[in-house]
C-alpha cells in the first residue's frame, strides 16, 4: 500500500440552522468528528480531495447545485500521532490540514462508509464542537457562525 500523503481536508457539513453532521469513528468508539481525508493523488487539488472525500465518508455529492461547498481558506499544521506514522513516507512527522465548510439545505440521512465510521448524528453547532475530539475540528465548527452565513 503506498504512503499517505500529510496533506488533508477537514469539511464541516451543516445546515444553514448551523446543525452539524458527526460520524463516529470506526476504530475508536467514542471518537466523533467532521469528514476528513487526505490527498490521493498528490495533484488533486483541495477542493478535489473535499468532494471525494465527503462522497466516500457521507453519500453526500458536495457540487449538488443546492448545496454550497466553501474553502475557507483556513490550514491547520499538526503533529501525526505516533500510532500513524507508518502509513506516511520515512520521516514525515506532521500533517497540514485545509478547512472546507458544505453547507446543505437541512439535515439528512447520509450512507456511511462501514470500515471508517460506525454512526452519525446532526448536533447543534456548540454541541457538535463540544463532541469532537480534534481541536481542530472544535476550532472549524465554532468558526460556522463566521463562514458558514457566506453564501452567495
């Protein structure tokens, strides 16, 4: 299996009533975050990687003409946990991470993807960054009310 590329999106998907998709990690029961994944392959562009990636985790097509995917042009750099460092090249220790926003008309089903996330739920914007345990997906969701009304 080649290496992870330490580039990655984090898309925070809400409604315009700020309510906020979480899935909980498959791996670690507990866990619940935002859409998250790295490049494949490393040309794609951000905005390439944040559709794909909100397809395969939630079902949802982020270029659906009602629905508004928004780069916020937000990166976050972070240390990769010592648990991960094997899936990325000899000696890549952190990872950067660019912030998306999709906003979609209301809440919804969504179809997980079964080997990364077990459940999901729609959480008001404060609830939903007190459940996540990534700083910088708390950080993202308490910046909604800032980015998430910018709709053309």
């Amino acid at each position: 299996m080649p290496y992870k590329i330490p580039r990655s999106v984090l898309v925070v998907i809400h409604t315009p009533a700020l309510e906020v998709l979480m899935m909980e990690r498959a791996l670690w029961p507990g866990f619940w975050q935002s859409v998250t994944g790295s490049k494949e392959p490393p040309s794609e562009t951000w905005q390439q990687t944040a559709v794909r990636e909100v397809m395969e985790e939630t079902g949802i097509d982020a270029l659906a003409p009602d629905h508004h995917l928004q780069d916020w042009g937000l990166e976050n750099v972070y240390d990769i946990y010592p648990r991960y460092l094997h899936r990325y090249p000899p000696g890549v220790t952190r990872n950067t991470e660019r912030v998306f926003g999709l906003q979609v008309p209301q809440a919804k089903p969504v179809r997980l993807q079964a080997t990364e996330h077990t459940e999901w739920c729609w959480l008001p914007w404060r609830e939903a960054a007190d459940q996540v345990f990534s700083p910088s997906n708390a950080e993202a969701i308490l910046s909604l009310p800032r980015f998430g009304l910018d709709i053309p």
